[in-house]
C-alpha cells in the first residue's frame, strides 16, 4: 500500500479469518502469510474467482525450500491459477544448493535434470565410507548460472551502483578455558561448549574465566563499541542468550532477549523499544523479516553453520541501498571452532558466492577474504 497506493487487503492462513474474509467484499491485491498455501477452502474460491488475481508474489520462497513438504505440494497445484508467478529471497542460497534447486524445480519442473543427475552434476561428494555424504562445495558453477539465467535474476544493491564506506568486520578469537576442554571430551554440541557450557551443568559459574567469549564480548563493548547507542548480538541458542541477558544486566547494560519464544505481543514491543533506544542490546537469533532500524553495530556471539543466514541476520540493521558505518563483529574459540569457521564455514560462504551474486555484506567480505 505505501510503495504502490493499491488498496489491499491482509489474511491470516487461519480458517476462520479465510472464512469470514471470502464472504466480505475482497480488495483487488491480498497479503497473506504462508499458512494460507494449506488452505484449501481459499484456493476452492480462488478457483472460481479466476479474474480476481493474476500475479503470485510468494517473499521468503526458501519455505518452498523442500519439494516434499505440504506447504510446496499445495504451492504447486495452484500455480496454474495465475498468469505470473514470482519467487522473491534475500539469500536463495540456503544451506545446501538442493535448497534452491526445489525452488527452481517449482517455477519451472523442466528447467533442471532429476535431482540425482542435478547433485552428481553441480555436487561434490565424499566417496569414503558406505555412502556418498555432500562436501558442501560444488562445481560447474558457469553452467548453473547459464542454465537458470532465464529464471533466476539477481537484484543487487552492488549491481545497482550501491557502496560500502567506513564498514568495519573482523574476528575476534578467544581462548580455551579448562571447563571447556573437559566438556569437548564428553559433548558433541561443539558449538555450545564454546558459547555456553552451564548449558550442560549449572554449577558451572557464567564468568569470563569459563566461558572466555564473554570477556571477548566485554572488551568490544568496553572499546569497539563503546561509541554505540544501540548493539545487535546474535546469540544461536536459548540457553546461551539468558546467561548472556542476565550477565550484561550484572554489568549494567540495558538488554532485552528476543527469540522464537518471544510471544507476538511483546515482539513489537521490544523491537520498537530498540529502534527508540529505550535499551541498549538486543539479543536474538531472528534472522529474518525484521528491521531493527538504524542500528551500526552488530556482533556474532556464534555463527550459524549457514553463512547465508549470517548475511540475513547483518541484513536486520543494513535496510538502505548505501552501506555506511556499520560494525560486524564474530566471536571464536580457539581449537575446533576456528578449525570450523575456516574450513567449513568460509568454504560454505565461497560456494554461495560462486553460485550467486553476492551483494554489500560486511560478514560475506570477512568469509571470503583468506579464501
């Protein structure tokens, strides 16, 4: 409504609301959430209402990310209820490149080969042992770009003539501590040995001597980001982010925790609070469809194992077409996280940039840079 001036009218996929909202007086443009693909009395209408809409805009297409799922089946079978369908992803390059085949496959089922030529083409596997496992690196890059250059386009601030200026991003490497290595021994969730091991015994005190990211996360707030009004710190799991919450309170800096658990009618609360800086650090994890608003400093406690949604997270304070000042810090443990950040993280971060367009990112420019 803002960008276009078009009236339009928003829905829930909840079957009351699709109910109530067939039998009032429909606007010409609909907003609705994903949760409407599972509804099948709304598509029933759609059907029979076939001038009422012509154009498909599904943003986040990732949620079709996986072609065996109810939500892409029922995506599929109403595509022909529409002249145009169109697919709109920040970061298309998930995880896996089978994330943005299923997305492609959807547009267009005879753009690309089955999906076991489409991996051993494009694919690189590890032979040793009984089966096959993915590398997470690819090949024939050239030949995927060409071969969905009909279908996929990518918008790029840096295309456009979009700059970075006075950006900073770096790592920030930290020790070991004695409750650490002890709990590597016995606990395969490497990265919340690192992040938080009272995670696993609460007798274990949450200070700089055993858990030495804190003391990293102290020095930057102490010096890199003493200047900030406003601090964004991505925190992968819960329970890290109430130790950290209840920590930053002890050293007196104002914080809110937003996550999944955040109930709807705080959520907003706490993001317009941030925006006005009524506190100092948001703790979260939410990587998309939020604006955090003019926000320049942003800190990884962790990384995700999927750099792109690394790139997403940086996205909730990088909203305008000209990057400037922003700050983007990432915590890491001496040993076996380091080891993963160098060869499975950045390795993940070049494949993405070899398959697609990367844009503006100071995290991106910080896991391609030694590559």
């Amino acid at each position: 409504v803002r960008f276009t001036g078009l009236r339009a009218d928003v829905l829930t996929g909840e079957r009351a609301d699709v109910e109530k909202y067939i039998k009032g007086n429909p606007a010409d443009n609909l907003v609705g959430s994903h949760s409407l693909f599972n509804q099948n009395i709304f598509w029933e209408w759609v059907r029979n209402q076939q001038e009422k809409f012509q154009l498909l805009i599904v943003d986040e297409s990732s949620v079709l990310g996986n072609l065996k799922t109810d939500i892409s089946k029922n995506a599929k079978e109403v595509w022909g209820l529409f002249e145009r369908v169109i697919f709109l992803n920040a970061t298309p390059f998930e995880a896996k490149l089978n994330t943005f085949y299923s997305q492609l496959s959807l547009l267009d089922d005879s753009l690309l080969p089955v999906k076991t030529k489409f991996e051993k083409e494009y694919c690189k596997f590890d032979y040793r042992g009984m089966y096959p496992k993915p590398t997470g690196k690819y090949k024939n890059q050239d030949k995927f770009r060409w071969l969905t250059g009909y279908r996929y386009f990518a918008r790029t601030r840096k295309a456009k003539g979009g700059v970075k200026a006075d950006c900073e991003s770096k790592v920030i490497t930290v020790p070991v501590s004695k409750v650490q290595r002890e709990w590597l021994k016995k606990s395969q969730m490497t990265q919340l040995v690192y992040d938080c091991p009272c995670a696993f015994d609460e007798s274990i005190e949450f200070n700089a001597d055993n858990v030495p990211k804190i003391g990293g996360l102290q020095k930057l707030l102490e010096n890199d980001c003493k200047n900030a009004d406003s601090i964004l710190v991505f925190v992968h799991y819960k329970q890290a982010q109430t130790y950290i919450s209840d920590w930053l309170t002890e050293q007196n800096y104002t914080n809110r925790v937003l996550c999944g658990d955040t109930k709807d009618n705080e959520r907003y609360g706490i993001i317009d609070d941030f925006k006005n800086k009524k506190f100092k650090i948001l703790i979260t994890n939410v990587q998309k469809g939020l604006d955090f608003g003019d926000c320049d400093y942003c800190i990884f406690y962790g990384f995700d194992p999927n750099p792109s949604k690394m790139v997403q997270f940086e996205g909730r304070m990088t909203r305008s077409f000209d990057i400037i000042g922003k700050q983007v810090y990432l915590l890491c443990g001496e040993g076996k996280e380091t080891e993963r950040l160098n060869k499975v993280i950045k390795v993940r971060a070049g494949a993405m940039a070899d398959f697609t367009k990367t844009d503006i990112s100071c995290i991106m420019d910080l896991l391609l840079e030694d590559l």
